[in-house]
C-alpha cells in the first residue's frame, strides 16, 4: 500500500470502509495518530505519523494507527479524549477507551488485531526510547495502558518502584473496571477511578505518585475540552496530592517509595517556575495570570553552539540542488522580478543634473543649448528595502522526504532572493544532548541546587547558520540536515535577535515546522507557553513572522501568520508564494 503513487488516497478508501463513515480522509503529520476536523469543512481527516509512511517496514504498523482512529470514530462518542492539553487524567481515558473501542473492531475486522499488535509494538519501541526525558505523568500514563493491556514494562520501568507502587494500588478495582469498560462513559469513569486511587496512595503518606517538577496540567487549561469531558464526569484535574506536605513527608522515608518519587520528580525536567524566579524577558512577559512559566529556561547556554556554514557545502551538490530549486520555482522568481521591475519603473526622479539619460528629456536637450537636467535616477523600491530569514526545524521527525524538501524550498528561496537583489540568510536549528552540560546537571543535583526554575537540563542547542546575511556563496545550503530535538522558543528568539541587527524598513522571518516544539528534557507544556511568548515578541520588534507548517497545522496554535503545507512536493512552491505575496501585496 505504502508502494502506491498516492498513499493517502488508497489508505483513505480503507479508512472509510472501516470505520463506516463517508466523509474520511487520511493525511500525514507529525506526533500521534489522532483526528483532524477543520473549521467550515464536514469531512474528517485522519492524520498518520509520517514517520511509519517513510519506511515501507513500518507499513503494519502505520494500518495499526489507521485501525486505531477508525474504531475511535466508529465505536467512541464525539469527547476529544485525546486533545494534546488533556491532563494525565484524559490520556488514561483514552487509553482505557482505545482498548474498548479496539476490542470492537477486532470483533468486526479480525485481521485488524494483528495491525494493533505491531503498532503497540512500535509505539512502545518510541516510547522507550524516550523514556528517560518523559515527565512522571507521563510515565504513569504509560505504564498504566501497558497494564491493560498485559504487556510486560521495560526494563526502565520495572526500576520505578513509584509506578510499581501506583499499579498496586489500583490493580485489583479501578484497573480491572477499566478493563471491563462497555463506554466512552464507562472509560472516563474508570479514569477517574484510576487517578483517585494513585492520589490517595500518595495522601496517605506512603507514597507521593503525582508529583513532577512540570507544571499542572490541566484540563481547565482549555474550557471548551474541559466543558466536553465534564459531560462524562470529570469535573476536576490532578493536583500533585497531599500538596508540598505530602511531597516532603514521603521523600524523608529513607529508602522508601516516596524518597525514589521524589528523586525522580526532582530530576524531572520542565521544573515548574514561579514569577518571582522566573528571570524577566525584556519586552515579554515573565509569568502568565495562573503562575505557571511562559519561558523555557535552560540550566546553561555555554555549551550552545552555533557553526557558521556558508560557503563550506559541497559545490557540485549545491549546483544540482540550484537546478532542481530553480525548475520547482523558475516561472514563479520569473514573474516576481517582472513585477518588482515594474514597480521600479514607475519610481524616477527626474530632472537630475546626473543618472542615466532621460528620453524624454532628449528634445529638450537638443533645442535648449543651457539645459543642464537630462537626466532621472531610479528610486530604490519599496519591496527592495526588505531582509529575509529562513528558520528550519532539523529535529528527527525532519528525516527523509521532509528534510530535503526543505532544503530545495531554501535553494530555492535563497537562490530567488539572491538574484532580485534582496539580502537574506537560511537558519537552521536543533539540540542534542551534551555530556558537559549533563556533568553540570548531575554537579548541580548532587549540590542540592534549587532546579525547578529551568527547562533545558541535558541538551544543548546546536544552531547552525547555511547562508549568512550580506554572503553570495550558496553552498552551504547543501548541507541542511537533521539533528535531534526542537527547543523552537529559543532558536525563534536567535533567528530574530540576528535578523533585528539588520538595517531594513521590513524584516520578515519565515519558520519551516513539521510539529510541536520538543526536547527530551522539557516539559511539552513550557515549550508551548515559551514559543507563544516568543512569538509575541517578535512581533512586538517589529518582524513580520510567518509559520509555514510540514504536513502539520501545529503552525496555526503559535504564529498568527501560518500556511499549513498538506502535500510535501508543494513546499516549495507554497513558500515561494507565500513570500511573493508579502514582497508584492504589501505594497
């Protein structure tokens, strides 16, 4: 299936045949599965990792996650269960309800168990790998749709004596009511069930379960969520239970559960900041009106690199690649220079005793011997007097057809802008764990040092500069390539930072994204409120920024300026349009 020309099309047929519903369409996107309504539309779009649609070994694995949200569609009431700012309470909802709604479809479609088993398989093999930077919730989460499940935990798991502890406590009655789920009701119920019982494991003292050093999370944090799953029951979030109270009690047990909860919490990265220690921002805001941090502190920036590139990429590659970048988007550079030469053509000043000769000044100058002004010179266009950075995401999920569509889409855009004369530079950015920085973390920990304030622990940024501002060799663009993680709040400050220096009546910032910011040791939810942030300040310097999203529309929740990007031979193409309507439309 994954061979054919138009693999959305075929699984799309497929999606619709089981889940019974006419109006379903597949996509692919980064993050999980999930369902995709867009505003005005009726129909219902799917949207599949693109990490499993890149390897053709991956294909059972992806029918698995077509499985997975055709019987969620099929057999689940209309809650967004697994709404990315659910709480830890809504993803064990889901869990719970997946499992139910599974069951259902295997009843219906038995070739699908064999599907399911090899996407839980991968989606397992994922989540192991990033275990050591998931927060406590999410480990508990994990661990507790592994159990039912009957999968066996990992290795890493089985090392948690807290979430050994939290499986006790719920085992014999609300894991075995979630189990037994006949509803999305029933499933939430037992959801419910399942937090209350590791919360009042944690009140009791022997045990503190649910604290982390992120911040809460809430399903209050969205009201129209939170209104819909308060139509199943749930009416309040998790709180760290027993309070700070609880948190120290349980960790002063020498040797006990609640000192191995504790340790892990303290280690947990995404440490939730108050406004009195978060550091202050200039021109943005330092805490939002709940306390919870707006930006991403890391725990050091000496280790942060940035290697400048330009001009150090292969010269036969770059030519090859200028090639390509000029037949996706000749026709398209061609009429914009048509246009922007019109547009100087109509700004002369004319009578000037020096320039470029004037014709129609010419009889003039022939029947008048004292005429001393023949002479125009052109006005330098408005669109002219514009600088252009490009910000490109090199984390992981940029690998394969992703990332070297991006990198034609900057040929091309660099090249195009080179040639009309505009000056412009090509970012790129990611992070990767660095073992000096991990040596001060540890140092730090050790020394008892108060971590909570900050959000980057391990990783370091790794920035990388691809054809810098004011350069002509393009060559380095043929060195794009994917690194690690995305921490996007930092490097959007960097890219803005480098391009406010310039000296320019418009400055404009485009961001190539495939997802959600993320680091291995961040709290997902201070990487969000960081980029917003962020964004926000920018703006307010006066950058016109423009999110263009790869087969995501994470772009739309952060930049008020997003292009989603749904089928990834048009990135180019769609980015060359996007920046010739805000070099012309402006004006």
């Amino acid at each position: 299936m994954l061979a054919s020309a138009e693999p959305e099309l075929a699984l799309g047929r497929l999606a619709r045949v089981l889940s019974g519903d006419a109006r379903v369409s597949v996509a692919f996107g980064a993050g999980e599965p999930h369902v995709r309504a867009e505003p005005g539309e009726s129909g219902v779009h799917f949207v599949l990792p693109a990490r499993l649609a890149e390897n053709a070994a991956h294909e059972a694995g992806l029918l698995g996650a077509l499985d997975l949200l055709a019987a969620r569609q099929r057999y689940s009431d209309t809650v967004r269960l697994d709404h990315p700012r659910a709480g830890v309470t809504g993803r064990i909802a889901q869990a719970v309800e997946d499992r139910r709604v599974l069951a259902r479809l295997g009843a219906a479609f038995p070739g699908a168990q064999h599907y399911v088993d090899r996407w839980r398989a991968q989606r397992g093999e994922e989540i192991a790998r990033r275990w050591p930077g998931l927060p406590w919730r999410e480990r508990l989460a994990w661990t507790i749709e592994r159990a039912l499940w009957h999968e066996a935990p990992h290795a890493l798991e089985r090392d948690a004596a807290s979430l050994a502890a939290a499986l006790r406590a719920v085992e014999d009655g609300p894991l075995a009511a979630a189990r037994a789920s006949d509803s999305t009701r029933a499933s939430v119920r037992a959801a419910e069930a399942i937090v209350a019982g590791v919360r009042s494991l944690a009140s009791r003292g022997a045990n503190n379960m649910m604290q982390t050093a992120g911040p809460a999370e809430g399903l209050d944090d969205d009201p129209a969520l939170a209104q819909a799953l308060a139509d199943f029951g749930i009416d309040d979030d998790i709180a760290p239970p027993g309070g700070e109270a609880a948190i120290d009690n349980a960790s002063r047990e020498p040797g006990g559960a609640g000192a191995q909860a504790a340790n892990e919490a303290e280690s947990a990265p995404g440490a939730s900041l108050s406004e009195a220690d978060a550091p202050h921002a200039a021109g943005g805001p330092r805490a939002g009106a709940s306390g919870r941090p707006l930006l991403s502190i890391p725990l050091t920036t000496a280790f942060d690199t940035v290697t400048d590139l330009t001009g150090r990429g292969d010269a036969t590659a770059w030519r090859k690649l200028r090639t390509l970048a000029r037949a996706e988007t000749g026709a398209l550079k061609t009429h914009l220079e048509r246009v922007l030469k019109a547009d100087e053509l109509t700004h002369w000043k004319r009578e000037q005793e020096r320039g470029e000769i004037d014709r129609a000044a010419l009889a003039r100058l022939a029947a008048s011997r004292g005429y001393r002004t023949p002479f125009r010179v052109a006005r330098q266009a408005s669109g002219r007097d514009t600088v252009v950075s490009l910000l490109i995401d090199l984390s992981g999920s940029m690998a394969g057809r992703k990332i070297e569509l991006a990198r034609l889409c900057a040929a091309a855009l660099g090249d195009a802008l080179t040639q009309l004369a505009f000056d412009a530079e090509v970012l790129g950015y990611s992070s990767i764990e660095s073992p000096e920085m991990r040596a001060v973390f540890e140092r730090e920990r050790a020394a008892g040092a108060d971590l909570r304030r900050f959000n980057r622990f391990v990783e370091r940024l790794d920035l990388r500069v691809f054809k810098r501002f004011g350069a002509r060799d393009l060559s380095g663009l043929a060195a794009i390539e994917c690194g690690h993680e995305n921490p996007d709040g930092e490097a959007l400050a960097w890219a803005a930072a480098r391009l406010a220096q310039r000296k320019a009546r418009r400055r404009l910032l485009f961001v190539l994204s495939d997802g959600y910011p993320s680091t291995s040791d961040g709290d997902a939810a201070v990487l969000r409120t960081d980029l917003l942030a962020r964004v926000a300040a920018v703006q307010q310097m006066g950058i016109e920024l423009v999110g263009i999203g790869i087969l995501d529309d994470a772009v739309e929740a952060f930049y008020p300026n997003a292009v989603v990007v749904r089928k990834l031979h048009e990135l180019p193409a769609v980015a060359f349009a996007t920046l010739s309507r805000l070099l012309v439309g402006h004006r």
